[in-house]
C-alpha cells in the first residue's frame, strides 16, 4: 500500500530554517504530483506547495519567496525548504499525493516557530 512518511520537523526560532522531508512507498512516485499542506490549531488544512511530475511547481502567497518544494525521483522523496520562517507558519506539515487530486496523505509533522 502507499505509504508517505514526513520527517524534519521540530522548534526553529523565528527567522531560521527547517528542511522538511517525505519518503514515498507503494507507488510509482515519478507519475505523481507531490503537494505539502499544513494545520493549525483551529483552522482549515490548506495548501503550501505542490509540484508536478514534470516538476512544475505553485505555492500559496503567504510562502512565495521563502519556502521551495523539490523532489527527487531516484529517491522517491519531496522536500519543503523552509526559511525565514515566523510564527504564524506553526503548524502541522503533511505530504500528500495524487494524480487528478491528492489521494494519499502522511501522518504529518509538527513545525513550531517560537522564540
């Protein structure tokens, strides 16, 4: 079955990085499209960033300039860099994957920005 494991999440200050990673199994991961979304406490899932198979990417106004998706199809993984990160970027992060639409999800990993 396809499973989706995120790592690279902790407590980063405000202003610093973190490098999110996804490792893919259970599918051919070069035909799929990568996305990253994230949770706050009390608000909606929403989208951060996607990229295409072909390695097309978008990414939601509040992480233009600061955040880059990337994928590695040798390695059947995507990563979200994150810098310059604040306060309001705390949430939990979650790789998902999909053709037509995300089927698949990660269990998801906590970014906390916090002096």
């Amino acid at each position: 079955q396809v499973q989706l494991v995120e790592s690279g999440g902790g407590l980063v200050q405000p202003g610093g990085s973190l490098r999110l990673a996804c490792a893919a199994s259970g599918l051919t991961f070069g035909g799929y499209g990568m996305g990253w979304f994230r949770q706050a406490p009390g608000r909606e899932r929403a989208l951060v960033a996607r990229i295409t198979a072909s390695g097309g990417t978008y990414y939601a106004d509040s992480v233009k300039g600061r955040f880059t998706i990337s994928r590695d199809n040798a390695k059947n993984a995507v990563y979200l860099q994150m810098n310059s990160l604040k306060p309001d970027d705390t949430a939990v992060y979650y790789c998902a994957a999909g053709m037509a639409q995300f089927n698949y999800w990660g269990q998801g990993t906590q970014v906390t920005v916090s002096s």
